[in-house]
C-alpha cells in the first residue's frame, strides 16, 4: 500500500506511452521518483525515458500483477483506460489516481456534460442520440447547424460532424457510423479558452492562468498564455475548475476547455482527466509545470506554485514540420520539445516549441 508523502525512490506507474507520459516520467525522475510505463506498444517517447517499461495490452493480467509488484501508485496518460483495469489495479492495492468517477465521465461526452451542468459548470444545449428519431428531434430543439459527435473515443475532432440543416440528416447520422452520440447546439463563441487545474490529497486546488487555443483541422495549433481575461472571466474560470475538481474528488491535473462567449460568460466544451497538450506552454512559463504538478499531487506532496514567470507561445509540430528542428534550435527565445517518435506520420504530434516573452501587466 502507497503512504503518503510518497517518498523518493518510490515507483510510479504511467498508463500510455506517448508525450504526456514522456513528460510526466522526466517531472517524477526530477523529483527523486522511477517511472514504470505499461503500454501495448513497445518503445514509445515515454518508455525511453523511464526505468521500466511493460509491453502489454492494458487489461493483461500478467502486466497488472508484476506492475503492482513495483509501483503503489498509478495514473494514466489518457482518458480512454478502460474501467476494469483501473477496478483491477486497485485489487491489487494500487492506488489510482485520478480514480474511476473522473475517468467514467470523461470517456462519455453525455455523461460528462450531465455532471458538469449538474456540478454548476454550464455547457452547450445538448441531447443524447441512439436512434435517427433522436436525431431529428434533437435537431427541431436545438436548430441547425448542430455538431454530432460520438459518445466515446473522440479526439483532434475524430468523431465529429456538423448537421448542416434538416436534408442533412441522414447523411450526418451516416458519416459517424451511425455509432452512439450526442448532438450538440452550436457553441457562437469569440475565443477557445482553457484551464489547467489541479486538487492534492488534501483537497487542496490551484488553477493556472487561463490560455487562448487556436484548432486547425481539429488539432491544437497554438496556446497563447497567460490569456487576457477580465477579472469576473477569470474569477469564473477558477470557480468552474475548482466545482469540477472537488465534485469529482480529483486527485492530479486535469484540463478544462472553454468556449468564452460575447458577453464573457464561461461554456465548459469538455475535460480532460489528465495533463493537457494547452498545457505545454507551462514547461517554460511557470515556477511548477503541469506535468510536477500532476506527479506532486498524485504523490500526496503539497502542490507548488502556479504563478506565471513569461508570457508563452506554445506551438505544437505535427507531422513534418518537426523537421525544422535545427532551425527552432537556433531561435533564441525558443525552447524546443520532442517527443521522441519515430515516423512523423501527417497529423501525428511531434513536439512543441515554447516561445517566450516578457510577461504582460
Ligand atoms: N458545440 C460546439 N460548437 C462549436 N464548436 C465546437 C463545439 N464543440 C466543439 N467545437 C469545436 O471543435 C473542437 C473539438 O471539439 P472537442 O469537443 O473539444 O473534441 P476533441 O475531443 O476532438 O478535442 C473544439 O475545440 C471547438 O473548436
Ligand atoms: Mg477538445
């Protein structure tokens, strides 16, 4: 069993092997931690990083075992864990963290928009679709156009597709394999917003400073941060995290996305149970990066602090743009991150580059 404080040299186990896990296993190394990463892929970004690697599908039992042979604590890159592996970890007296709740109502964009409008964090009109009928009585309530989007296992805007108008039903029903799904009102907002957030063991919150995302064919592109926000925006932004986080008994970072509408009123989009690429930019620009962060709280250290040093623009490399590396090395005010990926596939991502500059007012 995990005693709190975690004390160095203990394991932590990271299920995923991709960049968030990279980048969570270099902030435990920093902090006197070994990694243990548990991923069906063999030599990911994150395994290269860490001081065990397990090549497993996530629900092998084998695996499961000899990781809670090594690690009492656990977390996950990845919001789509399925729930039996974290109730199995736990059988074996595992810690997880965030726990199952999070993970249960991050994987069902349905269930995720109930509990947020129940927990006080509003979103978008929205109504759940399982038959045609749905769809045509969703689209009567809520007009068009109108986003469908599949329950589960969306990401980078896989899963998704406007209702342009009534003819456009079927066709839009068609396009996302006719799977489960929500529909939901067009979201007219001025800016994409995000917070990163975090709750310790001892029910402690913080919250960063607010970023501004911009999305190209449904991938992050770039964060601006810490975002200009009036006071009331920022105090709603803050409130919103803080009533997730507490509602869910959260233990780690989480990433909540916001839609800022005209008038400056807040939209939860969703939230993601774990550190979050609009996050990145807090690498280079902050006294504690989100990645310490997430290792502190689910370590049950006191979390640090979250005030601003610069003023970053963090952007993403997708594919081959990562190829301008020597380029991005050279540039003074740039601070380069790769993820170690072998192939840059279109659309994959490759890296980031935080560019900094003096912090404004
Ligand atoms: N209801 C909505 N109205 C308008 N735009 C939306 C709406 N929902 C999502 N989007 C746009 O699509 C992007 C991706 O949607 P999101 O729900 O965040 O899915 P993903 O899991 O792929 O990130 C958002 O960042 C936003 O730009
Ligand atoms: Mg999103």
């Amino acid at each position: 069993m995990a005693v709190f404080p975690l004390a160095p040299g203990s394991t932590i186990a990271i299920l995923g092997g991709g960049q968030l896990g990279r980048m969570l296993s270099l902030a435990a190394a920093r902090l006197g931690f070994d990694v243990l990463i548990l991923s069906p892929e063999a030599g990911g970004g994150a395994g290269r990083v860490s001081a065990h690697t397990l090549a497993a599908p996530y629900d092998d039992p084998e695996a499961l075992r000899t990781l809670a042979g090594i690690a009492s604590v656990a977390t996950f890159e990845f919001e789509n864990v399925p729930a039996a592996v974290v109730e199995a970890l736990q059988a074996l007296g595992v810690e997880v963290a965030p726990g199952p709740l999070p993970l249960a109502v991050a994987q069902d964009r349905v269930d995720e928009k109930t509990f947020l409008n129940a927990s006080g964090a509003p979103t978008v009109a929205f109504a759940a679709i399982d038959t045609l009928a749905d769809l045509r009585n969703g689209i009567d309530r809520l007009g068009a156009p109108a986003l469908l989007k599949t329950r589960r296992e969306g990401y980078d805007g896989k899963g998704q597709t406007w209702v342009e108008n009534h003819a456009d039903i079927e066709a839009a029903y068609d396009r996302i394999g006719r799977a489960p799904a929500i529909l939901e009102a067009r979201a007219d907002f001025v800016r994409e917003l995000s917070v990163i957030a975090a709750r310790g063991r001892d029910g402690d919150v913080v919250a960063y400073p607010a970023g501004e995302n911009h999305h190209e064919a449904g991938i992050l592109r770039r964060t601006r941060a810490p975002a200009v926000l009036s006071p009331a925006t920022r105090e709603q932004a803050e409130t919103i995290a803080a009533r997730i986080l507490t509602r869910l008994d959260y233990v780690g970072v989480i990433g909540v996305e916001l839609f800022e509408m005209k008038d400056g009123h807040l939209l939860v989009n969703e939230i993601a149970p774990r550190v979050h690429n609009s996050g990145h930019w807090t690498l280079d620009g902050c006294e504690v990066d989100q990645f310490e962060q997430h290792i502190r709280a689910i370590a049950g250290w006191p979390l640090g602090p979250v005030t601003p040093l610069a003023q970053v623009e963090m952007e993403n490399l997708i594919g081959a743009e990562v190829e301008a590396w020597p380029k991005l090395a050279a540039e003074a005010e740039a601070r380069l991150w790769l993820y170690g990926k072998g192939e840059a596939r279109e659309g994959r991502k490759m890296g980031h580059v935080n560019r900094l500059s003096p912090l404004k007012g």
